[in-house]
C-alpha cells in the first residue's frame, strides 16, 4: 500500500483538505441515515487534535455543473456540527475569494464545510484548473471519500497531485478491509454476489472466479445461470440474451477451481407482492407461470455450511428479492449465520453495496460482520479488480 496516512504528515497548523462522502440521503432537509457521516468522525476528529483546521471538501448528488439549491452542502452543517461535537462554518462555494477567506480565517477547533464540488461542471472532469483552486484552500490533502474513489474527479483525483496527500482513517480502514477480504485472504474465501442483472455485474463475476473458492450467486441474476443450465424459470426475473455468457463463466469458474453455488430450491409465487402465496420448488421444477423470489431452505443450509468451512467471506448482493417479505428470508439466514461465524472468531466477513448493506442492516446481521463497507459503486469496482483513481492519486 503505497499511500501514506494522517500519521505520516506534520498537521499541526495547517489547514487540511478533507474529501469526504457525505452524499447521505436526506428527506425534508433531515439526514435520514447519517453512516456515512459517523465514519468521517475519526479523521476530522484526529485532525483537530494534531492541531490541523479540517476544511471539508465533498460532492452532493448529481447537480451536473449546476448550481441547483436543494443539493447544497449548507442543510447538512448541523448534521455534521453534532456528530464532530465541534463548530461547523460553510463557505458558498469550493473555490474563490470568498472560499479563500474563510479557509484562512477558519479558528482553530473548528471545520469549514465548502459548497458542493459537482456545482462546477469542471469537477467532473477532473479540471487541473478547478483542482488548482481548491488545492489553494489547504497545505495538505486527505482523500477519507473511498465511497467516491473510483470517480476521477478534481476533488479526488488532480487534487492529490497537487499537494502533500494521505489517506484519512475512513479510506485506510476500507482499503484494508478490502485487502484482507480479495487481496491476501485466509482460505477458503467464498463471495456471495446478487442482485438482478448479470450484465451489470459481468466484470465482478470474471475476477471473484479467479480469486475466491466458492462464489455464491443470488438475486435475479442466479435465474440467467439457471436458464444456463437448461432449466425452466418460468415468469421470473431472467437476460435470457446473456445465457451464454452465464454458461461461460460457468466453465471458466470450473476451469479456475472456483465452485459456482446456485440454488437448488426455490421460492417460487404467483406475483411479487407483499406476502404473497408461494411454494419452495427444487429448481427444476420451477412451473410456467411461476416466479422466483428466493432462494429456498436447502440452498440456504447448503450456503451456511460453506461459510462454515470458508475463512474469508465477502458480500455484494441480496440473495432474493429481499425488499418484501418473505422474500428476504434467504438472505437474513444466510447474514445471520455469517454474523454468528463472525462473532465465533471463525470467519471474517466483508459486505459493501447500498442494497446489500440495507439488505443486512434489517436483518441486524451488519452489526457483527467484521466490516461494512460504505461503498456501493466503488466496492463494486475494487472487487472487479479495477484501480480506483482516488486511490491510485494517493499512491501518486
Ligand atoms: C455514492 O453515493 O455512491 C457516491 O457518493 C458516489 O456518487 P456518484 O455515484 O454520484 O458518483
Ligand atoms: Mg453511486
């Protein structure tokens, strides 16, 4: 890992350039799940203790260069201002004079939030120009955004270039979290990977076959390997387009030595609709007019015994439609035998996507998997093996 740390760099007195993802969902200008903010409580935290000015540098939503009202920064402050404990100033916007002034007359024990970054069109773009501006704010910069570190944007990519750059303790507790998961696991690692569509998820599956032992598919998307192999899926969820591609990763999974779990049992209803009618079917049985939604009884004890036997587990998906019930008891089984695992000291355990993370929170098992990661896209990239630009900037 050849990215330095807060450790690494002499903070005291410098005004330090935060990016952070605070892109938290908010309703009637109240946050309505504030994760993403408790994580970046360490590094502005340990800012302030080594006498460093945290200026908190971030993005809010997808404005596209606009400076549209309802995503600005501003609603957040006292969000922020009660989970860092500390006061919290806001600056209209990221660059310019009046940005300039507030970074300098910023009192030390307080945080400057500046307007959001995507208000510029440039930022985006990755501008050397807009990078320039913002890096005029600081003498350091830390990059505590990983949830954005995949986006070669100003704030997370041209900006590390151009000043003395670390990762923040948000960004290091990811990388390392991810690290221990794919990069140097303990063995058997097995992945569980749902969601709808195999096309979105098509990269993800080529790396995890050639990295983890035994790769748990899920969601909509085991349906299109069900169609693979020959069976009926009847009215479920299925890219019948892509089952050669499924029948592909298929033989390389097996060609690799990764085996490739998929349901033998199904919840099969008539309609995907809360408590809805429905049967467990073994898969092949799946009737013309039937709908799957879940992974049955025996595919979830046959996925619990092989994370029993795995040392290293790493999640990105819901096994079935887990929004309405009963269609999340799959998925709940099988977290909550990876969070008793977990707690057993037996196994540890990585999740990370916005579906995923919800998907585990309801059924309480995010509590006791060894990390959570606030990442969907950029997870999603990191397990597909590619580099993220943010991190790569900080390697520099
Ligand atoms: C996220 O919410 O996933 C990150 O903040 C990145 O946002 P983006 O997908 O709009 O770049
Ligand atoms: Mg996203």
């Amino acid at each position: 890992m050849g990215w330095k740390t807060l450790d690494d760099m002499d903070l005291n007195g410098k005004r330090v350039l935060i990016r952070v993802d605070i892109n938290v969902p908010v309703a009637d200008g109240v946050v309505t799940d504030d994760t993403r903010i408790q994580r970046i409580v360490p590094t502005v935290r340990d800012v302030l203790a080594a006498g460093g000015k945290p200026i908190l540098l971030a993005h809010f939503g997808r404005p596209g260069g606009e400076r549209k009202m309802d995503l600005s920064l501003q609603q957040l402050v006292p969000a922020l201002e009660t989970a860092f404990g500390a006061a919290v100033r806001f600056a209209p916007d990221c660059v310019g004079a009046e940005a300039e002034q507030a970074a300098d007359a910023l009192p030390s024990g307080q945080v400057l939030l500046l307007e959001n970054t995507r208000f510029h069109a440039a930022e985006t773009k990755n501008d050397a120009e807009l990078a320039a501006g913002m890096a005029k704010l600081g003498e350091v910069y830390c990059n505590d955004a990983f949830s954005a570190a995949h986006r070669a944007h100003s704030s997370t990519e041209a900006i590390a270039r151009l000043l003395p750059s670390c990762a923040g303790r948000l960004m290091q507790a990811e990388l390392e979290a991810l690290e221990g998961a794919l990069g140097d696991p303990k063995r058997p690692v097995t992945a569980v990977v749902g969601g709808a569509k195999v096309s979105t998820k098509l990269e993800l599956l080529g790396n995890l076959i050639n990295k983890v032992d035994f790769l748990v598919i899920g969601g909509g998307m085991a349906n299109t390997f069900l169609v693979a192999k020959g069976l009926n899926v009847g009215k479920s969820l299925a890219e019948t387009a892509m089952k050669d591609t499924a029948a592909e990763i298929l033989a390389k999974a097996e060609s690799a030595g990764c085996t490739i779990v998929l349901p033998s049992d199904v919840i099969v209803a008539a309609e995907f609709a809360a408590n809805a009618a429905y049967e467990v079917l073994p898969t092949n049985q799946c009737t013309d007019d039937g709908m799957i939604l879940d992974a049955g009884p025996e595919s979830v004890a046959a996925i619990s015994d092989i994370f029993a036997k795995s040392r290293t587990l790493i999640w990105n998906g819901p096994l079935g439609a887990f929004e309405i019930a009963p269609f999340n008891a799959a998925t709940d089984a099988a977290a909550l035998k990876a969070a008793e695992l977990t707690r057993a000291g037996k196994l540890v355990s990585v999740a990370g996507g916005g579906d995923t993370v919800a998907a585990l929170n309801a059924s309480g098992a995010a509590a006791d998997f060894s990390y959570i990661s606030t990442a969907g896209g950029a997870f999603l990239e990191w397990m597909e093996g590619k580099t993220l630009p943010g991190v790569a900037a900080l390697e520099g």
